[in-house]
C-alpha cells in the first residue's frame, strides 16, 4: 500500500479503517498505552507458532495504513522471534520487512540524502538485518527489492544487507569438518556420525553394540538400557593386537564433544605410550608395496633452507586403541563396550583395563604419576563384573571417580 | 552521513555470529581495570554503572621496595640478554638460521612459566557469568584452557549481547618496559597444533599501529576444531585474515603486516553454553612455498562515494 505519509487524513483516498478489525479473535481493544510486546503475549497463551506470528504481523499491518509505530512493533517481533522459533525463517524476515510503509523512507533530494533521513527507521531495518544476520539466515532477492522500496538504495540497511552479502558466501563452507544443519535425531545415528567425526580415519567402522530400549522388570520398575555405539579402525586394531598383555589400558571419559550447539559425549580406550626402551622398530617390509621402496637409503643432506619441521619434541601420549559412545556413562556399560570390542581384539582378553571415569574438563590423563590411592580392597570385589569365564579371569580395577583435587573447576 | 552512535560497545558482533571480545589485557586473577580519568578516544572500556574515577594521574602510581627489586633484577637480565645476543647474530640466533628459517615455533606450553606469557579475560569484565581458566596440561606439556560459556547478557541496560571467553598472548617487552614486536616478514602460515571439542573458534592477531584509531583493530581468522581425542594440526595462511575493528568487520581490507606482530588471541564465542575447552601443544609460524595467494578478499574501494 504506497501512500504518502504527510498526506492530510481529511482527503479520502481510501476507506476509513473499520473499528471493529481488531476485535477480531475475540482479543479486546485496550485503548489505553500499551506496548507492542502485549499482542505478541497475548498469543503467547496459545500454541506459539509460525502461523500465530504471521497472524500477529498481519493483525498490526491491517491496523493501521500509515503504520503507526511500526519501529517499536518491528523491536518487539524481533524479540520476540526465538520464543517462536521462527528466527531463522527468511520468509519471516522478510514479512517483518513488509511492515515498513513503503517509499516513505527514501530520500528525495541531496538534503534528505546528507542528513541521514529517517534515522530511526534505518537503525530499525539495520538491527532487523543484524538478528538475520545473528542467525546466519541468508537474504535473498526479496530481501533486496523490499529494502530498496523502503529505504532506497544508498541506505544504512541497504549497505548492511551489501555487506551480509559480500561476507557470508565467503564464510559460509570454510569449516573443515562441516555439520549438517539439521542434526540426527536419533541417538544411534547422531553417535555414529559424531564418532566417524573423530575417527580421524576413513577406514574406521562403526559398531552398534546395543540399541536402546526401556524395559519394564518383574518388580514394575522401568530400566531403560542405553545404546552404545564404537568405532575402531583397521590400524588401532593393529596396534591394539601387539599392545603388551601386562600393560594396563585405560577407559577414559567422558570428553566432551560439541556439535553446533548440542553436547555429545565419548569414551575412549588407551594405553600409556611405549617408554623408550620397549619400543620395536619393526623393519619395513619390502612385499608391502611393489610400486616404489618404501625406504630409500640414500645420502642427503638437508640443508637449513629446507627444513620442514618444527623444532619441537613430539608429543607421545599414547594410542588410542577404539572411541564409544553411549548415553549412560557408567562401568557396567562401558563393560558391555569393552566386551563387544573384544570379539575383535581377543588380547582385551587378558589386558587389565582401567577405568578412569570423571566430569568435568577432560584431558587425556598422562602416565603412571595420575594414579589414585583409592584402591578399594574388598569393596570393588562385589562390585567386580566379571567377563565371560571362558577368558582368564583378569584383575578390573576400579578407580571410584576421583574428587576433584583443586584441578578442575 | 552517518548513523548516530550506538551505545552498544561490548555486543561487538561480526559478520559471521561470532562475539568478539573487547581487547582488554587482564592479569589472571580478573580484578577489573578502573577506568581512567581522562580518556580522549573511548580508550578503555567503562562499564556501565561504574562510576568513573577521580583520581589525577599521579595518585595512581604504586611504590613498592620488593617490586621495585624484582623490576630492576628482571630489566636488568633483559638488557643483558639484549647486549650479548648480537654476539651470537641478529635476534640471538645465528646468521643463517635466522636468514633461512622455514619453520618457528613462537609459543609452546611446555612447564608452567609458559603460561605467564598468556593472559585470559572472559564476560565476567561487562558483568556475564562465563569463566575461563588457564592452565598447564598433564605432564606440563600442553596448554589447557578450559572454562563455561554463558550467554546471558548481564542486566545494565546497555548490553544486548554477552557471552565470550578469550585468551590473549602478551605483548613482549624488552628491557625497561620498552615493546618488542616479532618479525614474520619471512613466513606466510600459521601453525597450531590443537585439540578442541568441536567448537569453533576465532584467532585474533593484533600488530603494531600508528593512529590511535587504529587501536582495536585485529586480524581475524576461524579455527574450527574438529573434537576427539587425537590432535590437530591447522594451518592458516596469512592472506586469509581479514581485517576487524573491536569485533566488527572493516570494509577496506588489506593483508596484515607481519612486521610487527604483537599479539595473538583465541576468543570463544559461539552461542553454545556450557563448559568448553582447547589444549594447544604449539604455535609456530612457517614458510609454505605453495601458498602463492596475497590476500584473499578484494582489495577495491567498496563503499565509493555518491
């Protein structure tokens, strides 16, 4: 609806609005001083939806022609948005937008055009555009046409909205390790792809070990059994393979791992790394690969110019044999991982495994000097799960979660 | 023309709904910085409510015997250091080394006094409630900054926007308090080795300037961790960061000037609450001939005049 604004309201250039418009869905009409934040509240007692938040937009458009306060109603919608859900909805935004009468705004002359014309209205449109842009909502075309028909085009939003453009395609895809926008819902599924994440490795495979599933016991009592879900790649079961049967690994977690903005946490098998001495170098086998040596024994030198690594010593913290993850992080679970895992890595069998299990901000622990004086003698006999009795019976001891010793938070 | 101030300073945004952080150097134990008297380009920032203090400027300065000692034994080893080290070549290290360095490891956590080259600020300045700490990872090989995110903005009327966590190199000095910059001039990479949680993080390089105008600006450029128990190498060429002034991007950009390099930051500010954290093994610098690109954003006018 184009109409000037400074029109006198005498002349008839269109029907009075009818008094009874906003009587409509049965909401009253206050005539006392009300803010905008009112009409939106006063649907926040039904289902708060899209459809609702168009119906308030298009109840406050008929309103009024001339759009009276439409600054102070746009500041509320936009506050508004996320208690809708709708704030990362273009079509919303742009419907927003079609609250500004058009044409008013745009400067007519070289006055109008220095002195920042409609200065209110242009920070509406430029705080309208910076939720969008908040959100990381693209704007299209639409976008455009109705910014150029409000403000015209050497405006603030205008400029805004060039700017938006120029950046996000550029920022968009830069994430190495992209995350779809919309996430698994599934548990199962979101652990599968949140552990392929890590793996690090094209080959890894993930396992389901268990689905989950509330059962009901005898005694009436709801048990809900968690899923666990691991990956393990060829080369950690490799490694796994010649692991030292008298050397302990280590369950740790939970370590925290955020996708967007939902927490998901995973557990990890190590073992402590190889002190010096024991360290085999096995020869490179020369049947590995016919295509070119894999080892050449030549003599160059390197000069400085061509040195390409840095000057520091490497950091070994051990391998990480094989991640899980599962939504109830205690022994017996992890146990039932453990197991699992073991039908391909028979040496679980007889390694004794550790478990290091604590909240908080996680760090791979280190060597030998993290462990704990809480042994429990007798106490972690009854607790004990034992493994099949086919296998050795071997030692599980159970580190309790240690009390926080003034490291964490 | 031109849009009436905004009285919104700390809901810095940028273009890619990342916060950023107000480039304020704190000690660790976070005790807020006064505002000072006299500040003649919105020079630090004064939070809202607090009111501003009247003290001249000599009133402020602190004497102290046993600090006075320690400066004097700690400017003296500096200046020491500074007299020998050209003995030994430019920069203390040896004439060809020093011309055919391809790789450089600046800061690495290796014991804990590598941790007083770092300083952490968080939301807890503007009045939010995010923490961060700081400290030295198992077996004093790794650095470990951990904390919470809360993006609650804190209620003083201004702020509309909350939630950041940061952690900032600081500036080298040489002795007697004077500034040291580092010389990148020979390299084009970044290189971190870094173990996230899958959050996203930004890398903030701040270099010397002239104007005061130019006091906030930063160089800016993602990290994007990946999470997991195994670390990550990132490298990053410097034509790819791009120009920002307190959080927000510039419309001029150039590539930055690695002659003077003073500081580089992490800052944490994806709206994600809850605790957070990266360990970082080390930051090194490198020559990586096949990078060949400049800059990587355009360098025309994109604002011409009416």
């Amino acid at each position: 609806v184009l109409r000037r604004f400074h029109s006198s309201p005498v002349c008839p250039k269109s029907r009075p609005v009818p008094t009874e418009f906003t009587n409509q869905d049965g909401k009253k009409r206050d005539t006392s001083l009300v803010t905008h934040d009112d009409l939106f509240e006063r649907v926040a007692q039904d289902v708060k939806t899209k459809a609702t938040f168009n119906k308030v937009v298009d109840l406050f458009i008929k309103a009024d022609v001339r759009r009276r306060g439409h600054v102070e109603f746009i500041y509320a919608a936009l506050k508004k948005m996320p208690e809708f859900g709708v704030e990362r909805d273009l079509a919303v935004y742009n419907k927003l937008l079609d609250v500004f009468p058009k044409e008013v705004f745009v400067p007519r002359n070289f006055i109008q055009r220095m002195f920042n014309h409609y200065p209110r209205q242009q920070e509406c449109g430029v705080q309208l555009l910076e939720q969008m842009e908040n959100y990381g909502v693209m704007p299209n075309i639409e976008t455009k046409v109705l910014l150029v028909q409000i403000f015209g085009e050497k405006s603030h939003p205008m400029r805004k909205y060039q700017r938006i453009m120029y950046w996000f395609p550029r920022f968009k895809h830069l994430n190495p390790f992209p995350i779809p926008k919309e996430l698994p819902e599934d548990p199962v599924d979101l652990a599968s792809f949140s552990l392929t994440r890590i793996a690090n490795d094209r080959d890894a495979k993930v396992t389901v070990y268990q689905l989950p599933c509330t059962d009901i016991t005898e005694s009436g009592e709801e048990i809900t059994i968690p899923h666990i879900v691991g990956i393990q790649s060829p080369s950690q079961i490799e490694q796994l393979a010649q692991h030292n049967p008298s050397r302990p690994v280590f369950v740790e977690g939970p370590f925290p791992l955020y996708l967007r903005k939902k927490c998901v946490y995973y557990y990890i098998l190590r073992a402590d790394p190889i002190p010096a001495d024991e360290k085999v170098e096995e020869p490179y086998d020369p049947e590995r690969c016919l295509d070119y040596p894999l080892q050449l024994d030549l003599d160059l030198d390197r000069d400085l110019g061509d040195e390409e690594s840095f000057d520091v010593e490497d950091l070994d913290e051990g391998p990480v044999f094989a991640m899980c993850m599962t939504s109830q992080g205690d022994q017996a679970t992890l146990n039932q991982w453990i197991s699992g895992l073991q039908q391909n890595n028979p040496v679980l069998g007889q390694v004794p495994t550790l478990f290091r299990l604590e909240a908080g901000p996680k760090e791979l622990q280190g060597t030998a000097e993290t462990e704990s004086g809480h042994h429990y003698g007798s106490d972690s006999a009854t607790q004990r799960e034992e493994r099949q009795p086919e296998e050795n019976p071997d030692i599980i001891t159970e580190e309790e979660p240690r009390r926080s010793q003034g490291m964490k938070l | 023309m031109s849009l009436p101030k905004i009285t919104h300073l700390p809901s810095a945004r940028l273009l890619t709904s990342f916060h950023q952080h107000r480039q304020q150097l704190l000690h660790p134990s976070i005790a807020p910085l006064p505002a000072p008297r006299r500040a003649v380009i919105q020079g630090q920032y004064r939070r809202p409510g607090q009111p501003k203090e009247n003290k001249y400027p000599w009133q402020k300065i602190n004497f102290n015997f046993l600090k006075g000692v320690e400066g004097i034994k700690k400017n003296f080893m500096l200046l020491k250091k500074e007299f020998f080290d050209p003995w030994v070549g430019p920069e203390g290290k040896p004439v060809l080394e020093h011309m055919l360095e391809q790789n450089r490891v600046v800061w690495e956590f290796r014991g804990p006094e590598s941790l007083e080259q770092w300083t952490v600020s968080s939301d807890r300045e503007i009045g939010g409630q995010s923490e961060v700490y700081l400290k030295v990872g198992k077996n004093n090989n790794t650095g470990f900054l951990y904390g919470t995110l809360s993006s609650t903005p804190p209620r003083d009327g201004e702020t509309r926007y909350s939630g950041y966590c940061t952690m900032r190199s600081r500036q080298l000095m040489a002795s007697f308090n004077r500034k040291k910059h580092h010389d990148w001039t020979s390299f084009n990479t970044l290189h971190l080795r870094v173990r996230g949680d899958g959050r996203p993080w930004m890398i903030t390089i701040g270099t010397e300037t002239y104007f005061s105008h130019q006091k906030d600006d930063m160089y800016n450029y993602f990290l994007y961790t990946r999470g997991g128990p195994y670390w990550q190498d990132v490298k990053i060429p410097f034509s790819k960061f791009f120009l920002t002034h307190r959080g927000r991007i510039q419309d001029n950009q150039h590539p930055i000037w690695l002659d003077k390099v003073n500081t580089i930051g992490f800052t944490l500010g994806d709206k994600a609450d809850g605790p957070f954290q990266l360990e970082i093994d080390y930051i090194g610098v490198c020559k990586d001939y096949a990078h060949t690109e400049e800059f990587a954003y355009e360098l025309y006018k994109r604002n011409p005049e009416v």
